[in-house]
C-alpha cells in the first residue's frame, strides 16, 4: 500500500474552511489533553502485544475469550501503570478518579485493545462506584486498595434471570445468622438466578451482589454484598457458587457475561456495603434516609458513563461513513455518465451521513456538560443540598436514553449509508452497531427511563400550576400555560426560532399528558394505572423535553467555546444549524400539531435543511478529522486516515481462515459426495 | 421440562375470539397447502440429522462453514427428493417452479435448517430464474438439467469489489476472440474483482458471471456468461481463477459470500447466455430490445423474494416476542405492587409488539398478491403486452424497499422489547436482526429502488397533466391536481379516512416534488441534476406511495378472504385498523402539512390507536400462534409454543463449551499473573 492519502480524501482536506489541528485541539479540550491522549494512544494502541492474534471475528466463542483474557492481563498491566498509579498520586477528588479511569478504560482499552469489550470493564465502570458510593470508610480502605492493585477483579451483580428493571422483584436473599455473624445468600428459584454482569462468567472472583436482606425474619429491600466467587489462588467456584458464562450474544462476546446462583453461601457481616444502612453484631437493622439518592447518585454516574461511550460511538461511526462516501465512487449524477461522483456528491447520501456528524458534536459537548453539572450537584449534595437531584435525575435519565437511541440509529443509518461493505466486518461498522444497541437495554430500559423522566415532567407541570418555582430547564413549560396565547409570532424558519417551537410543542403535550392523567384520577383510577394508560404519550414528552434540553442547552455551550478558533466556530455553528434543522423536520409531525404551519412553510424548512446539507458537505471530512479518532479506534478499512479502502479490504480477505487452502475438508467429506450421487 | 404450556400463555389461548386452527388453515391457504406444509416440516424441520451439532454462535467461522456444507449436502439431497423431484414431474408453469423451490428452500431449509443462512440458496434463488430468462432453449436444455441434479451448484456474480449498483460502472470483461470460438474473462483493476456472492468461497463450482462483453473491438453492455470456477472432481480451482471468501459479516456468516478474480480465463462462445443477445461465431454481435426487459423482469422475481422474506422475519419475530410478552411478568401497574403483571400489559409494550402483528399479517397477503400481480403480467409479455411493466417495476422496488426496513425496524423494535434476553443468541432475536439487515442492501440498495419508484411517479404524474391515462394504483393523483380543493370533507377519523388522508397526502407531494423539478429543468438544469437536488424529496415519495398502495391494495383484499372464517376476519379487521392507524400516526408530519388537523384531533387519532391496541391484545398471543411457526423455525429460548422461557435459556447455557471446565486455561496463562503481580 502506498504512502500518500487517497486522492479524492486529500482534495476534501485541502478544501476545509478551518485548520484541522485547531479543531483537535478544541475536540480534546486544549493542548494539555490531546498531549495526555497521544501518549494513551502511544501506550495502548501502538503497542503491537495489545492486538488480536488472529481478528476476533474470525474465532470461536471459547477461543475469543481466552484471547480476551490474554488482552485483559497485558493491558490492564498498563493501565494500572499508566493511568491507575498516577491518578491515584493525584490524591485528588474520587468521582473525578473514577470517571477518568472508566472514560479512558472505555476508549483505549475497552474500543481500542478490546475492540469493543474487555471483560474487567465492570471493575472500573460499576464495581468502584459502588464501592466509593456505599462502603464506609473502612471498607472503601481494605476493598478498593484490593481493587486498585488488580489482587481482586470484580463485578457488579444485580439482574437476574427473571427479573430486571423492577428492583422490588429480585429475589435473591442475603439472610443473616447472628450466631456466626454472617449472611447466607441463597437462589430460591430458578428465575432468581443471576444474569448477565459482565466478567462474572469465568473473569472476576469477587462481585458486590445486590440481594434482599432478611434479619431478625424480617425483609429490608435490596442491599449490596461483597461476595467472594472463586478461590484467589486456583479461581475454582467456591462452594455454594454455581456460576459460568451465558454464551454468545449480538455482540460484545468478549464480555464474559454471567449467570450465578447462591447455594448457602456464607460471608462475613462486615461483608455488606455499610455506608448507608446497617446490620449491627445483633442483627438489628439500621439505615439513613439518604439511602436511596446515594443508590441514585452512583446509577447517574454510570449513566453518565453509557451517554460518554454513545457520544463516542457515534463520533466512529460517522468518521468512517464520511471518509469512505469521499472515496466511494458511484451512480453518474450530470450529463457525463462516464464519470461516477463521490458518493457524498448524493443529496441523498448527505442526508444520510451529514447530520450525524452535527449529532457527534452535539453529543460530546452535552456529555462534557453533563458531567460538570454532575460534579456540581454531587458537590452541593456533600453540603446536603439535594435541590438539583431530581432534576438531574431526570436529565440524565432522558440523556442516556436518547443518546443510546440516536447513536445506534445514527451508526444503522451510516452503517447501510456504506452499502454492501457496511455489511462485512472488515467495515467494523457491524460491530458498531451490534456491541453498543446493548446499551439501550442496560443501566436502565431506555423506555424505562423515559417514564422516569416524564414523571417528573408531570410532578413540575403540577408545581407550576400550583405556583410554585420549577426548574429552571423547564422555564419552557410557561408557553403552554394559557391555551389561548398565539404562538411563536416571530416565525422567520431560524434556528432560534426552531428550538422555540420545539419547546412550545413539548410544553402543550405535557400539559395534555397531565391533563388526562388529571382526568383519570378525578374518575378514580389510581395515579399508576393512569401512567400505562398514557405510557405511549409519557414517553413522547420525556423524549421531546430531552431534545429540547439538548438544543437549548447546546446554544448556551456554543457561546462560551472559548477554546476554538473563529474558523472552527463558524464550522461549529453550521453542524449546529444543521442539527436543529433535521431535529424539527423528524419532530415536525408533533410540531404542526400546535403550530400551524402550510405545506409551503415546511416545505421551504425542508430547503433550509438540504442547504445546510450542502453548505457542510465542503467540511464534512475535514471535521470527521478533527474528531481525532486512531485508526485502531476506528478498526476499520472503510474508515481509516489515509482512503486506502480496496487495498485493505483485499489485505483482511487474505487473512481469513477459510480462505489457507484452496479447497477445505468439506468438500470430500459431503459437498462431492452430493454432486456425485447422480440424483 | 413439564409437558404442560405455561399458564400465563395457556390463558392467553384460552380467551382468544377465534379458532386458531382456523386460522392457520387460512394462513396456509387451505387444507391441501397445511398439509403439504406440515409434511416438508417433518422431512426437513423434524430431522435430527438436519441440525448444527453444536449452536452456530459458539463455532468458529472456518468451523461454521464446514457445518454448514455438511448441512447443505444432507438437506439438499432432501430437498431434490422431496421438493424438486416432484415438482419438475408437474410439468407446469416453470416460474411457478422457481417460485416454489425458492420459498420452500428459504423458509425450511434456509431458515430452519441452516438458521439463516446456506450457502448454496443462490443456486435455487438467483441462478435458476437467470437461466430461464436468459438461455436460449438449448442452453436451458443444457444447464438447468446439470443444476437440477445438483451436479453443478452455481451463483450469481455480478458486483464487484468496487461496484454495485451502477451495473455501467462494472469492470470485468469478457472478450471475444473469434479464432478460438472462445471467450476471455479478465479483470483489470483490483476494484473489478467480483466481491459477494452467496455461495461463491468455496460452495459453488459454477457461475453466471456479468461482464462487459467487447467483440470486434466495441463494448456491447453487460451480458451473463456461464463460467466453470472449479473442477467437478477436484473442486480445485480453475487455472486464472482468482476466488476465496470475503470473511465474517454481521449475519449470515454461512453463507460463504466470496470474491472471484479471472486471468484471462477462456470460456466456450455457447457459454454466453444468448437467449436475448448473441453473439456470432465470427464475432457480430445482435440483440433483441427485449433485452433490457427480460433482465429486468428476472430481477423482479428476485426482489419478490426478498419481499417474501420480510414477511417471514417479521412473522417469526412477532411470534417471539408475543409470546415472550405474555410469559415474561415485570413492574407493578396497580395498586397491588406485589404483584407483577405479563409485560404485554404495559401499554408502552403493545406499542411495541401488537403494530408487528399487525403488520406481518398486512406484509403476507400483500406480498402473495404481489407474486399473483407478477405471474399475471409475465402472462401479459408472454404475448407482447408490456402494459403493466413499469407499473408492477415500480411497485416491486418500493416494496422491497419498504417491506425489508420496516421488516428489520419490526425486529429491532421486538428485539428490544424483550430487554436483556433480546440481546442474547438463545433468543434467536440478534440473528433475526443481524442476517436479515442485509435484505435492505441486497438486490437492489433501498435509496436507489426508492428513487426508482420516484422516477416512476414523476414520469406518471407529467402523464396526468398532459391527460394521458395513468396507471390505475396511481388514480388517487388526481385528488391533488387541482389544488384549491378542499381536502377531504367527511373526516371521521376511521380507517377509510385515515388512507384517503394518506393518499391525498402523498398526491400533494408529488406534485410539488414534480414542479420543483420542472422549475430546475427551466432554469437550465439536466432532468438528472434535479433529480439528484430533490433526491431526499424523491424518496419521501416513493416512500409514501408504497405505504398507500399497501394500504388501498389491503382493502380489497380483505374483503376477498374467502377461506376464512367471521371470526378471523373479524380479527383479520383488527389487525387492519391496527395497521392502517400506526402508518397514519407514522406519517402524521406529512399529513398535517395538508390538511388542517388540530392538535385535538391528533389526540383523537392517538386515543384510536390506543384503543386498537388494547383490543388487539386479547388476541395478540392466538394470532401469533395462528401464523404457524414450528419451533425450529423460532429457534428462540423466548418465543417456543411452550413458553418455557427459563428453563429453555439454562438448558441452553448448559451446552456453554465455556462452561465444560470451572476453570479454563486463560486463568493459568494470563490472569493469575496479573492478579498476583503486587502491583
């Protein structure tokens, strides 16, 4: 393969109206961090030991996960040296520790070495949180020195084979023996088994396992357990442990996903998670009222996490779209049929792939936003200020659902935007998709999710009405008080005036929405049965209301980019437009709704959108640039820096296993004996 | 596993309005076609011999294929018996034929033998129809005698590594040289290798292969050529040709896809299939105008295929997710929080699955009374009448484009509405998604048929306007012609409305589309630029007309069911209005850009599609029950006629080869240092 760039991938660079290095620069947060990321690329994705042997696609299911075991060992070696040793002499804030460990566990290692999973992810990404957020203080001194020091693995351990979402409905049992001061943990059922964590299966050997505690014969709800699940020396179950792996799923087979039941196993007292509540040498139970929000707390942490990792996704994705519909050539356009186009010279092919880039950029700066917001809120919380919970809550709920929504749509979208080769692995595109859909089900259903946020949207639709003050992202909702006010009288089809009728929108349906819940309760159905009866229209509003979060949040973070050129402003204002012009034409049916708008007006809001369209085309490959994402991150022939998409392709087809011999086993075996038997 | 079905499923059947045994005889299309129906079930679906020896998803992608040859030699060898044998010795119709051998062998051997997937169905769905519409009676005589006995298994080669869809761009040549009689196959460029083919790796030793023929130094167009890729005794490859697999895709990894390179690579003159174009021994080339027809002809047979197995994945994935909504409990709805309810009574949960059924049942009859359309006017050609051609072209691209995203939308959206078990392969939910997404690349990309249908009805509508008859599915144009008309008088908001809406809509759009493109054209644009300008424009169309030709084609032919009973075609309606309300609501954004609907009214709608839901329920689990899926045809832990969900998933895991050993060898190698290293 040669060494210079794809000629049609070079002419869409030397066309860039910004410098491509400033807008790294600003994408990884100053020069600071993208010296940082240089050296974790260097560290993990240069390394020639942290690749597969033979690609992981090509593997059996067994044989994949000894390999991941084998990336899992040498690359948590580094980590520990590279990223663990450092933060911690840091001696810094905790939260602040943990989102740096799990953000960059999650691109270098988990994306990049792993290509899309390693098996100790959960170690950093739910097990430490859990510990930080629910283990005393001397607990958090003996188990996470353990866990910093890699001498324990673990997992986090609540879902089981029957139950899911409704927590109430675990039925796995911690019952305490006061007499040896311990807990026996039991499976009851067979649906009380534990399913899915990732690394249960054959990698951890220890879990903090979330089961009903039972003293003194009485219940108190769900509470964590540090569990020992094989022996520290030869990894063998321990006994009472039934565990092992769940097999192959759509994607992520490197997960090691488990299942685990508990056959009277014993641990000691001091064994529960005490931060919050506690079991006293006696038995007798005790608990603070801020049990609950801690668990709440921690969750958001990890949702916050799932937001990260789709913003990255996406940011994928569309780089490896964009670069290959730049080389891709296809489908004559003008009069000359001789000369095939680029295929992003397609209107329809920019429709496709365009708006997706503007999303990645949305995306990344709302996930930066939300996790300061975070880090505030958990601030005011130590003060024991909890005015911000709930409405956090509620964003990040709403957050987490329509980022893993929008982002794996948007990778389907750009996956068939490459045709027959986003099929084929080598594209990795199928990987995109089929490891990260995963997250819309995990950490919270996302229409579960929904209904958490639209039920606060409820309860702040009623404290407006009784006059009492709201948050100040639901300002919005004021719009939609007086049924009678005439609509949005300054409607020029700008992109302020487009956010604007979103939220007019969103604030009519909630009202809507909670006047028909109101109704129901006036009737005498319970506020529960209310909420499914209009599940389908609480969803919607939870869904609208995070839209209009996001754009409106984004214009207020647009402004203050300081770190940007004006050139890479202006480049940033355009994929902006361009998201807010393909988010009100997907919304426009509920917008019409409440705005009425002719056929000609949204007709010429559709001609704003394909102006946009062609208006960012010029810098489409040049901002796919700036996303700065490694070739090993994005794994992929379709996609990498320099264009060279035949020759790639050609070079993995030579790797495959099938292909060694020019006639394999089979053939003898049972294809010859067919076309012989003269049928 | 007890014998007896679980209750919660028992109960479901118990209160069903109809006979399901009604129904599946219905479904089947009456007694004799049940029966023959239950008889290729047991000859290839009650087998034991006829299945993986271990789960697919655990295997190798080297062992996978030689599973999956060892599969096609056994159910092939039945398949001629049982299938071909007997229906050659009818002696009828040979499309009629083609058309059996293609859907028997997709659904029992395809999808329930090789589990989406087997490497030699290219032979029955692509080779065979291109024989027959493009050999001359000699060469027929010749050919499909060998593919009949299965001498011969051959594929269809046509794009190339970099070209699809532009069958001009396409670079492998096929010259002729008059001394030798002979032809010489080469490619020239490593873009025009031949890149994926089902079958072509290592299955295959025969293909129809399009190339460039050139004769006498001038290039005459893509012709099919019969070519020999491997010896019949050895199966080694031929001298100069170049072939191998491409590798893992994200489905259908034993469908041995391939590439095939040719070195000047000879061929016999007779050996171009001649039946439209010839060319003579001294090199002069003749041609039929048929030509371009038949080909296009032979390509719709395909597409109906492919239309065929959309309603299939859609049916079996409904069925899953049904009955894994009746037996999976979650999430209190009442006031009673002890207790769980069947999820399938969360209202946001109908949403999800009951519109699928509804839809399966809409995308069955349409696509049979699609084939019905097709054998009609292949009649129509037979004796020169080309009347209905671009009518029924048009129709089956939007089809195939509208059936095959809606169909995999279908499945994701069951997928995830089955939670974390969705994810899982012992769902068979992944494989349903991840096999059958190619349908939206293959035989045709969607954008590009999309945009076929479009040019159709652009062409269509300048028709109307110069007063020329138009086709009779496109009468409903005429509603927008003039358009001071007011829009539908008699609004009730029933299904009648509903379509009449949708079809008023639709006209409207076309006619702006068209004017816009007129505009272009005056100002000077080529017809080709504009039509790249309103591309998006263009597809929304074809979008639109598809959805309304459905709908107004199901009215008629619901009144039509003469096999089935009152009760059946009283659910048959509920389904229907099910059906016709979601595309209504899907589409309200377009709907409201022409008639003045409030938001009440919209609410109103939303209310009847709500209210559609909670009727269809009570019969959603008998419906499912009633397209008649065997087991094996599910292949799902979730959705089997027993509804032992749990017990299903463990036994599964059970065959884990992770989980033969407590401890596998990775720990010894890899993790024990790492967790003993002190770091």
């Amino acid at each position: 393969m040669e060494n210079h760039v794809n000629p049609d991938l070079q002419k869409e660079r030397d066309t860039a109206t910004f410098n491509v290095d400033d807008f790294k620069m600003w994408w990884a947060g100053g020069r600071k961090k993208l010296a940082e990321k240089r050296h974790l690329e260097e560290v993990f994705l240069n390394d020639p030991e942290l690749t597969y042997e033979t690609p992981p696609s090509y593997l059996s299911y067994k044989a994949l996960h000894e390999e991941n075991i084998r990336l899992v060992s040498k690359a948590t070696k580094k980590f520990h040296s590279e990223v663990m040793v450092k933060e911690v002499a840091k001696n810094g804030d905790e939260w602040e520790m943990l989102r740096k460990f799990r953000n960059i566990h999650a691109m270098f290692l988990v994306m990049g070495v792993g290509q899309n999973g390693l098996s100790d992810h959960v170690h950093f990404g739910l097990y430490l949180p859990t510990l930080l957020s629910q283990g005393t203080d001397e607990q958090k001194q003996k188990w996470l020195t353990k866990a910093l020091n890699m001498e324990m693995i673990a997992t986090y351990v609540q879902t089981e084979l029957g139950h899911g979402t409704y927590l109430k409905g675990l039925e796995t049992t911690a019952e305490y023996d006061p007499k040896n001061e311990e807990f026996i943990l039991n499976s009851p059922t067979l649906s009380s088994y534990k399913w899915w964590p990732g690394g249960l299966g054959h990698t951890v050997n220890y879990a903090v396992v979330m089961a009903t505690l039972i003293t003194k014969g009485k219940s108190y709800g769900l509470q964590p357990f540090i569990v020992q699940l094989r022996d520290e020396d030869t990894h063998m179950p321990l006994p009472g442990i039934i565990i092992g792996d769940i097999g192959p799923k759509m994607g992520l087979n490197n997960l090691n996903n488990g299942f685990l039941g508990f056959d009277n196993v014993r641990i000691p007292r001091l064994q529960m998670l005490m931060k919050n509540s506690q079991v006293q040498a006696c038995g007798k139970f005790k608990s603070t009222p801020m049990s609950a929000l801690s668990f709440g707390a921690s969750m958001m942490f990890v949702r916050l996490g799932v937001v990260n990792d789709a913003a990255q996704t996406l940011m994928v994705a569309s780089t490896i779209a964009t670069r290959y519909s730049a080389v891709r050539r296809q489908s004559p356009i003008g009069d000359d049929t001789s000369i095939e186009p680029q295929i992003m010279d397609h209107l329809t092919q920019q429709a496709k792939v365009l708006p997706q880039i503007g999303k990645t950029i949305v995306f990344k700066l709302i996930s930066d936003n939300t996790w300061n917001l975070y880090t505030e809120v958990m601030k005011e919380i130590k003060v024991g200020d909890f005015t911000h919970l709930p409405e956090l809550h509620a964003i990040t709920c709403g957050l987490k659902a329509i980022f893993t929504t929008d982002a794996v749509k948007g990778v389907e979208i750009l996956r068939l935007a490459c045709g027959g080769h986003g099929y084929a692995d080598y594209s990795n595109m199928p990987a995109l998709y089929c490891n990260n859909v995963s997250m819309c089900t995990y950490d919270g259903e996302n229409t579960v999710l929904l209904l958490q946020t639209a039920k606060y949207l409820y309860r702040e639709w009623s404290k407006l009405l009784q006059g009492k003050p709201i948050a100040s992202t639901l300002q919005y909702f004021r719009s939609a008080l007086d049924v009678t006010t005439e609509p949005l009288q300054d409607w020029q089809g700008c992109v302020k005036a487009l956010i604007d009728a979103l939220e007019y929108t969103t604030a009519h349906k909630v009202r809507m929405v909670y006047e028909k819940i109101e109704k129901e309760k006036i009737k005498g159905t319970s506020q529960e049965k209310a909420f499914n009866k209009y599940g389908i229209q609480l969803v919607k509003i939870a869904e609208l209301h995070t839209r209009v979060y996001i754009a409106r949040t984004m214009v207020g973070l647009l402004k203050n980019q300081r770190k940007a050129t004006s050139a890479v402003k202006s480049v940033l204002k355009d994929a902006f437009d361009l998201f807010v012009r393909y988010e009100f034409l997907n919304n426009i049916g509920d917008v019409l709704q409440f705005i009425p708008l002719t056929g000609q007006d949204v007709d010429a809001y559709q001609g704003c959108f394909e102006r946009s369209l062609l208006k960012f085309r010029t810098n489409a490959v040049a901002v796919v640039d700036g996303f700065d994402a490694h070739d090993r991150i994005l794994s992929s022939a379709l996609g990498s820096y320099d264009g060279h998409v035949y020759e790639r392709i050609f070079e993995m087809v030579k790797k495959n296993p099938l292909n060694q011999k020019p006639v394999n086993e089979s053939f003898d075996l049972y294809l010859k004996p067919l076309m012989k038997s003269s049928l």
